[in-house]
C-alpha cells in the first residue's frame, strides 16, 4: 500500500511538473487576446472634483478611494475629501502639531465607509477622522514610532487588518509587513503594542541601510512585496542601487512565505490582475513583463507608452497631471488628477484608471 501511494504522489508530482509549461503557452494566449480587446491601461472612470470656496485645491496629490469617497492631499499639503460623485464634503485637519493637525501626510486609507486616516510623516503618527455628510470630524491620533521606525511606503486596508508596509529596512529583523487590527481604530482599543500587531516577514540576515522602491498589495489571503536584497554583505549593499531587488514575494496574511518570483532588478511597480494569474511587471511605465503565478516563469513582454496614455487623458488641458498608485487590493488603480484652474466650480478632473487584462470576467464565463 504504501509503494502505490508513493507512485500516485510521483505520478502528480510528474504531471504537475509537465503541465506547467503547457499552462504558460495557454495563459500567454489569454493574455494576447485579452490585449487586442483592450489596451493594458484603461480609464474606467472620469469624476470632476468640487472646488470649495478660495481654498487652494487644484494641484492634488496622493489620492485614493473606496466605494463611497475620495481623497487628496493639495500641494500645499493640506487633506480634502470627496464624495464619489465628486461633491465636497470637507477638509480634514490642518497645518500644526496638535490633535487632528499634521506637517507632512504622504499617505492616505480608509477603514470601512466613515472612518478616513492618513500618516504625518515627520511626526510618525496616524491620524483618524470620521466623515460626515458636510464635514470631516478629528477622530484619534496615535503614536506609531513604537510599532514603525520609519514611514511605512504604502498602508492597505484589507478585511478586519490593516497592513503597514515597511520598505525600508534597517537592522536585522526589522518586519517586512505590520498588521493591526482595524477594531485599535473603529472602536478606539489601546494600541498596546504586545496585542494589536504582527510583524510578517521579518529581514533575515539583513544589516545596514536598506531602501527599496515600494510596491505592495494585499490581495485577498495573499501578501505581495518587494524584499531588498537577499544574503548580500554589509559592506556591499550601500554600493548597490535601491532599485537592484529582483525579488517579489507572495506570502499569506498570517506571515507565511509561499513563492518568491525572479523578476529582474531594474523595476519600479508590479501590478497583480484581478484573476490572480498574473504577476505584471514594469520597468519605467513602458516595458511591462508578464509572469505566470502559478508557475513563476516569464511568459510574455509589451510596450505600452504611458507618457502618451496620459497626454491623452490630458488633451483638454495645457497642464500636466499627478499620477498617484492606489496600493490596495489588486495593486490595479491609477489616479492622473487634471489640475482646473479658474473654475468656481471644478478644482481637478480626477482620471481613474485601471491595470487589468479583464481574466477574471473569462473566469466568470468558463
């Protein structure tokens, strides 16, 4: 019994090991068809956003959204929110040091449909807000500088969890990934540092100064990061450039590594399609590398001229647009605000745009 056991077990490892490439040539014609019916980068969504009064809000930055809202920080570096429909609710915060205020927010989420946060990082705290139907009201603040050492690169909110990434790597075992737990921020629970968080995927081995070009997604019960360098000595790894990572990870939401894809070392983001088969990564906006999930090779490789999807976007106007990556579930969402000036009415025209090959509707279908 235990010989036929052991010669079905060969038998799948043997056929999954002859599928593989099979797999690639079927999902490398998906990919092909799926890129005649649309371009990689699409817009999916064009919302005016409401000027307020005087305030100074057509050059907008750092944008995100979920299904009810919008949100922005201006140039000057001040917080505005939006309904969906682009109608104004309010502003959250203000310049300063006290509660509710900040210095430098460089990063915006939002936890459920009425809770809005953002991270000040010179003062290393998150700030809460609850929004309203006309105003944005201070919530909490919360000193993070025990959890974090630095500022994260990006926060996604995923489930009951909100994940911190940390891109930056300093000293041994400094944590790849944080997550809290959403109730620290809903229900106002002590950020007790021993109870509220995790750290997933602590740097192995790794001393030193460490800076990546962030990318990171949650995507269901997977994790998707980039890692910095692998086992390289100290004295070496200030001599490489940030961008030399060839590494990107999919670990689970517990902190468990899965798979590590080589990629290549000259990267800025990666994208994960909305199927979950396909691993996008893209070099400069223009050379963009498809690779299967499933089985980690390469399996395709287009040109796509990003410079000139967004003239396009942006014909109407002698202005260039901010681009802002939404980090969030399928890493997908592309925000080019269109600065409008002189309008009462209208301070930018938010263009929402997505990195899809439209698998998951095939999926649907079969």
């Amino acid at each position: 019994m235990p010989k036929t056991y052991f010669f079905l077990f060969s038998l799948v490892i043997l056929f999954s090991a002859c599928r593989s490439p099979h797999d690639d040539e079927v999902l490398k014609k998906r990919i092909v068809e799926a890129l005649k019916r649309k371009p990689l980068i699409t817009e999916v969504e064009t919302t005016p956003l409401e000027q307020y009064q005087d305030k100074d809000m057509s050059y907008l930055k750092w944008m995100t959204m979920n299904d009810t809202h919008i949100a922005g920080v201006a140039h000057n570096g001040l917080v505005h929110l939006w309904k969906r429909d682009g109608s104004y609710i309010g502003q959250a915060g203000t310049w300063g040091k006290g509660p509710g205020e900040y210095v430098q927010t460089t990063i915006l989420f939002f936890i459920g449909h009425e809770l809005f946060g953002l991270w000040d990082n010179a003062r290393r705290v998150i700030n809460t807000y609850r929004i309203e139907e006309d105003a944005v009201v201070f919530d909490d603040q919360y000193d993070m500088s025990a959890i974090i050492r630095y500022a994260p690169g990006s926060i996604s909110v995923q489930d009951e969890y909100l994940y911190l990434y940390n891109d930056t790597g300093y000293f041994e075992n400094t944590p790849r990934v944080i997550r809290i737990h959403n109730s620290v921020f809903l229900d106002g629970a002590a950020l007790a540092i021993d109870k509220t968080y995790f750290k997933l995927f602590p740097l192995s081995g790794v001393k030193g100064l460490i800076t990546s070009i962030l990318t990171f997604c949650v995507f269901d019960d997977y994790v998707y990061f980039r890692d910095p360098y692998d086992n390289i000595p100290p004295a070496s790894q200030l001599k490489l450039p940030s961008s030399s990572s060839p590494y990107v990870y999919q670990g689970t939401t517990d902190g468990k590594i899965l798979k590590k894809y080589k990629v290549g070392k000259e990267m800025s983001y990666f994208f994960i399609d909305n199927s979950q088969s396909v691993l996008i990564v893209t070099g400069g906006l223009d050379d963009y590398d498809f690779y299967s999930l499933s089985s980690g090779n390469a399996i395709h490789q287009v040109n796509f001229d990003f410079d000139a999807f967004c003239k396009h976007l942006l014909k109407k106007s002698l202005l260039s647009g901010s681009m802002s990556f939404n980090i969030g579930t399928g890493n997908t969402m592309i925000f080019i605000t269109e600065p409008v000036l002189n309008d009462k009415k209208t301070c930018a025209i938010l263009h929402i745009c997505e990195v899809d090959l439209g698998l998951g509707e095939e999926n649907e279908e079969e």
